[in-house]
C-alpha cells in the first residue's frame, strides 16, 4: 500500500480500515483486512482487500459517496466470509 511503484498514502479512519489520503474529484478508496477461511497460510500478508466509489456520472446524490463506501465495504466483506472483524465508520471520510 505504501511503497513501490503504485504507492499510495492511507489514514487509519478505524482499527484495520484505512481511507487513500487523496482526496480526487472522482471517488474514494477504503482498504479493509479480509482474510477467507480457508484458504492457504499466508494469506493476510498480501494486500487487504480495496474498494472504491467513484462519483463520475453519478447525479442522484440521495446516499452519500460515504455511504456507498461503506455499504460496499461491508457487504463486499460479507459475500467472502473475511475472517477479521472491523467495523466501518458511518463516515469514513470525517
């Protein structure tokens, strides 16, 4: 997340959720730790898991950039059984 070539800058906006620091015109990333039962050891040392929203093109604006945020985090965590429990601020972006 924070060295290489496509290094990117997060803030811890709760325990294991962190946002990009970048603030684009187009959107936010959230990285969130998800580790599927199962799977082969080691897992965890990879990269956590990424969503993001992007505003482009989006006019109804009834549900917050946040909102989307978190509801794709947490439904996106759901659908692969993640083994670690965070939970997603009700504003990330505070």
């Amino acid at each position: 997340m924070t060295a290489g070539k496509h290094a990117r800058e997060f803030r811890e906006v709760a325990e294991g959720v962190h946002l990009d620091r970048r603030e684009e015109s187009d959107g936010r990333s959230l990285i969130v730790p998800c580790t599927v039962p199962g799977t082969r050891a080691g897992q965890g040392e990879e990269p956590p898991l990424q969503v993001s929203v992007a505003d482009t093109d989006r006019t109804a604006r009834s549900v917050s950039t946040d909102q989307l945020l978190k509801a794709l985090a947490e439904s996106t965590r759901e659908l692969l059984g993640c083994a670690e429990k965070v939970t997603v601020p009700e504003k990330p972006l505070s």
